[in-house]
C-alpha cells in the first residue's frame, strides 16, 4: 500500500512541475494575468480539472513561481554575504545573479515583468521575498564595523538599496543577452563599489 501511495505521490509532483514548467514557457509571450489554465493543462496534456489538484487558480501557480524563482536563493546569498572582504562579497554577488540569469532566464524574466505586473497575490509574493532578502542582508551589515552607529533603519535602506541593484542588475543581463554580460558585470561591480563608498562615510555629516 505505501508503495502504491509513494508512486501516485511521485507522479502527483511530477504533474505540478510539468504545469510549472509549462506556466513558465507560455509567459515567455505574455503576462501572468493573460494566462489561462486551460493553456497550461493543454500543454502538458492533462484535463483542466487535474489543474485544482495543484493550485487553486493561476495566481497560486504564479506565487509557486516566485517561490521556485527566489526561495532557493536565500542560503546561496547568505554565504556571499558572508565574505569577509568588501570586494569579494560584490564580486560574488554579482557573479551570483549573472548565473542566475545564464541558468534560468525564464524564471528572472517572469519576476522581472510580475513586480509590478496585474496579480496582486503575485506582486505581494515578490515583495515578500526581496524584503526578505533585505532582512538577510540587514543582519550581515549590521554585525560588521562600518556599519557602527548606524540606526536599524538606515541599515534597512542600506540594504534595499544592495537589493534593488540586485534586481535591476538581473534585469540588465537579461536585456544584453551572453554577448553583453562583461559589460554588465564591470558596471554592476563599479555601482556597488560606489555604494560601498558611501556607506563608510554615511556618518561623516555634512
């Protein structure tokens, strides 16, 4: 019996991941908000029906997205930050995303469209993530001496700033394609450098 439960529980997430997939495939020409479910069952071969087995509607497909797309990179993040030198923590992190973006282009370009796009539960779903993210870089900068005197708040801006760039920076790399990623990455590495800058002397006063 509990083998027949462990196959039927394979191919139950083997059928998610195939909707995913082809969610993901089918929002390479369009929006989240544009996509129907009959489109995603009929490019995997499965009744519309099989589709609520999964996911209540589209928006919770689109929040499994996010999760896919941005769930697994916190521990990967967490160990950049946790160089112990300025510019290898930059160098890495930028390395970080422009192999995020080689490796799964579909995935950065769906973020990339859905932060500000028509699903709410989505759009929330992201902002939930990055501000996570901002908390995870928060905490490094916090426990490190540069940042002495430093209220939590500016800490907090500090850090969306590290994030934005991130995003905006996985946004560029998209746009350039393989033929532009040095390009990108020198710019990249120099903005943050900048921002590193201003960071040691954010305490100096007028």
């Amino acid at each position: 019996m509990s083998h027949t439960v462990g196959i039927r529980q394979v191919q139950k997430q083997r059928t998610r991941q195939a909707l995913l997939d082809a969610a993901l495939r089918l929002l390479e020409e369009q929006s989240l908000s544009s996509l129907g479910l009959r489109e995603v069952t009929r490019a995997v071969g499965v009744a519309p029906t099989a589709f609520y087995r999964h996911f209540r509607d589209t928006a919770d497909l689109g929040v499994a997205l996010v999760e896919e797309t941005l769930g697994s990179l916190h521990l990967t993040i967490g160990e950049a930050l946790r160089e112990p030198r300025d510019e290898a923590r930059i160098e890495r992190t930028v390395a970080l995303v422009a192999a995020l973006v080689r490796t799964s282009p579909a995935h950065v370009r769906f973020i990339a469209r859905e932060r500000h796009g028509g699903v709410a539960a989505v759009r929330a779903a992201i902002g939930e993530q990055l501000d996570r993210f901002s908390e995870e870089v928060a905490a490094a900068f916090a426990g490190e001496p540069e940042s002495a005197g430093w209220s939590q708040e500016d800490l907090r801006m500090l850090a969306g700033v590290y994030v934005d760039h991130m995003v905006m920076t996985a946004s560029s790399f998209l746009e350039a394609g393989p033929g532009g990623e040095d390009r990108v990455r020198a710019l990249a590495v120099r903005q943050l450098r900048l921002i590193s800058l201003g960071r040691r002397h954010w305490l100096d006063g007028p």
